[in-house]
C-alpha cells in the first residue's frame, strides 16, 4: 500500500491515457476500494491495542465503513467521517454525480436525471461490483451504491462546507451536517519574497493554482492565465504547488515573464488570499472553501476527479464562473476573469458566503460530536 501519491501513474501505469471517467473508475477501484481489507485490518489491530470510542475518517477512507457495518451502534465505536469534497449522495433533488450537472429546473429535467442516474449507475456497475466483493471478501455487506454508503454508513456525515455551497437535498440523511470548511493557521515562518509589496499596489490580484493533485503540467491552467492576463493592468501571483513549479513555467513560457507576473512554489494562502480579488483554480475543494472563506470569487476549471462537481457548485452558487475544461483556451479566461473583476455580483456573492462561513465552528462541532458517543 505504499506508493507516492505525487506519481500514481508510477505505481499504477495502466491509469496513463485513460479517459477522465475511465481513470476516475481505475482510481476508485485499485486505490481506494482494493486496499480496504488491508486497511481495515490494520484499523481493526489498532481497535484492539486502542479501544477507541469514535472513529473519525474522510470520504475517500473506505475502509473505515466495515467498523459501522459489522456491529450495531453500541457496540462499536462511532463512525464520524468528514466530508472534504463535494457530497457524491444520490436525491431527488439533484443530477446524477459526476458530470457536474446543475439541479433539475422542472419536471422534464427530473426525468430525464431519473433516466441519466440508470444509465450512470450502468457505468459503475463494474465498480460496484468490485466494490462488493472487497466487501464481501471482509464478510460485509455493503448497503447499496458505494457512494451512496459512503454518507448512509457512517452514523455521522459532516461536510466541510455551508449550504449555500451544496445542492439542497430534500431527503438527505439525519446523519448530514453541513459544519464549515475547516480553518488554516498563517504560516508565520514563511519569507515574504520582494514582489508581496505589489500585492498592496491598488491593482487588482489575481492568483492561479492547479491545485493539490494537478501539478505537474503548468500548461493546463496556469500558463493559459498568465498569457490571458499578459498585457492586462492586474498583478498575478501563481502558485506552482511544487518547489520546481516556477522552472516548469517558465520552461512552457520559453523563459519570458510579464512583470506583473510573480511565480512562487509554495504561497501561505492565508496570508495571500486577503489580498486578492480573483483565484483562478481548478476547482479543488478545499481550495475553493478557502477562497470563499476570505470572501474570493473565483474563475475554475477541471474535469477529473470531483472537479466537474465542484465547479458546477462554484456556478450554482453564485460565487464564480466555471471554464468546464482542465484546458482552457487563452481567450476563454481572459473573458472569464474580466466578468467576474468586473461584475460586483461575484465579489457580493462570494462576501455572503463568507457571512455564512461565519456562524459555523467547525472544531466545535466536532468536538460535541466525539463527546456524545
């Protein structure tokens, strides 16, 4: 079970070239999903050396869904898992999960969802699948579609967001909880490089990232941006997310820069994002909750993992405009981080999200959960 996330294609080569859905699958099934009877074993020894009253997990922890399934509650510790991505539960009041559809306007749309999730289930099917014979291969039962279980298992659901950041679910669970994305600390150590006095020169900041998993090709965001915003009156900041990140763009810019243009590898956000006016990202979740928590509008693109469903919320919400590609064409984002500069309906938005993260106390909420078990 030990492989270096940064280069999964390393450990896993036969994910290369796969199709966006194509790789979703593989990487649910040999990365999340195969190693559960591994994993629950451990946690299981780690029970019995431990005997632990609650059990806190994420989303992609799989494993820790055999702990509610194998006893009542009771008698077994209580399941608590966080939701760090975009709640991936089935409703009536939504689309089917994965392509990043809005919810359904009227009656037709609702039909014709009813006919998508068929044929979406039909596509997982071989997941599923595998899914239950990892399960059933641990003597579990799995309750369902997987990403359903995922929110129904567990005896506590706690997503890392507002409501104004999720689909409205008429028949959601008791056992979901929208409880604010989670804090950072500032990372006082960090060395200001020169160019953060430009940060504070009356025009407006513009920040890329691809994120915490897309980074190793800048072309895919990152350059797009800085040709789109080359000979405009902003300051852009682009966080690489690697050490070498600003070698690798400037290797695809053929060495040129603009010089309002400021590459770092690694950037305190919570330092930098009081200072912007826009983040251009692709669409990470945990990216995206913390623009939204300094009250950042937001210019997001991507299409693997939960990134459609991410940006379709980014739209849905008011807060941002979404590209719907990884790669965006140059004239695509320029268009896109004009819009939202310029019409105040982003920034408003995005501000009233910020109130909402406000009223919620993550740590607390946490906190009372764990003590009630």
């Amino acid at each position: 079970m030990d492989y270096d996330d940064r280069d999964l294609s390393a450990s896993f080569p036969k994910r290369e070239g796969l199709a966006p859905f194509d790789r979703m699958v593989h990487d649910n099934k040999h990365i999340f999903i195969g190693p559960v009877p591994i994993h629950e074993k451990r946690v299981h020894e780690l029970l019995g050396e431990f005997p632990a009253t609650v059990v806190i997990g994420e989303l992609g922890s799989y494993w820790t869904l055999p702990i509610a399934l194998r006893a009542p509650r009771g008698r077994r510790p209580l399941l608590v898992q966080i939701g760090v991505g975009p709640a991936l539960l089935e409703s009536v009041d939504t689309a089917p999960c994965g392509p990043g559809l809005l919810p359904p306007a009227n009656d037709e749309e609702r039909a014709r969802y009813d006919e998508m999730r068929a044929q979406t289930r039909a596509m997982f099917a071989g997941m599923q699948q595998h899914a239950e014979d990892v399960f059933g291969s641990i003597g579990v039962t799995l309750p369902g579609e997987l990403f359903n279980a995922l929110a129904t298992v567990p005896d506590h659901l706690l997503q890392l967001t507002v409501p104004g950041f999720e689909y409205p679910r008429s028949d959601a669970p008791e056992s979901f909880r929208f409880i604010g994305p989670m804090p950072s600390l500032p990372d006082t150590d960090y060395e200001l490089p020169e160019w953060w006095a430009d940060l504070s020169s009356g025009r407006p900041v513009v920040v890329v990232t691809q994120g915490a998993v897309d980074y190793d090709d800048p072309s895919h965001l990152l350059v797009p941006t800085i040709r789109a915003l080359a000979d405009t009156d902003v300051t852009v900041v682009v966080a690489a997310g690697r050490s070498d990140g600003p070698d690798l763009v400037l290797a695809e810019m053929d060495g040129e820069i603009p010089a309002h243009v400021h590459l770092a590898g690694f950037v305190p956000f919570e330092q930098l994002l009081p200072l912007t006016d826009v983040l251009v990202t692709n669409a990470d979740y945990g990216g995206v909750q913390a623009a939204l928590r300094h009250g950042v509008p937001l210019v997001v693109g991507g299409e693997t993992e939960d990134k459609p469903e991410v940006a379709a919320r980014v739209e849905w919400s008011g807060t941002g405009i979404s590209l719907r590609t990884r790669r965006p064409e140059v004239a695509a984002v320029r268009t896109a981080v004009d819009k939202v500069l310029n019409d105040p309906q982003y920034r408003e938005r995005a501000r009233e999200l910020q109130s909402q993260f406000g009223e919620y106390r993550p740590f607390g909420i946490i906190a009372e959960v764990v003590e009630s078990a």
